[in-house]
C-alpha cells in the first residue's frame, strides 16, 4: 500500500506580499549580522580558526567582502 502526499492547489494560496519597510529592516538586520559575525572571525586566532576548518586565506577573503554581501 503506497501512500502519496499532495499538495492542493486549491488550498494553496500565493505568499503575502511583505510590507517594503518589513524588508528593509530585514536587510538592516542581516547586514548587522554580517557586521558582527566578521568581527568574531576576525578575532579568532590560528587554533580556533583550524578548529572551526578555515583557512588563514578563506579568514582574510571573507573579511575583504562588504558588509552588503
């Protein structure tokens, strides 16, 4: 006995569309996060950083990106 699961597109109802002011903070909010999580990376030194896998050269090339991306 094969059971499928199915969506119905009659139940289904396209996204909201989110407010402009709810995305802008969204962005303002990630870009913080970006902010803060390189200046974690930053801070490491060599042991934490092969303990969490990156490289000195991946370390310097994340902290070269701007905080938009």
């Amino acid at each position: 006995m094969d059971r499928t699961l199915t969506a119905s597109s009659a139940s289904t109802s396209p996204p909201a569309p989110v407010a402009p002011y709810l995305r802008l903070f969204a962005t303002l909010v990630l870009w913080a996060r970006n902010v803060r999580t390189r200046r974690q990376l930053a801070s490491l030194d060599d042991r934490a950083l092969a303990d969490v896998g990156i490289s000195r050269g991946e370390r310097l090339a994340e902290l070269e990106r701007p905080f938009w991306r």
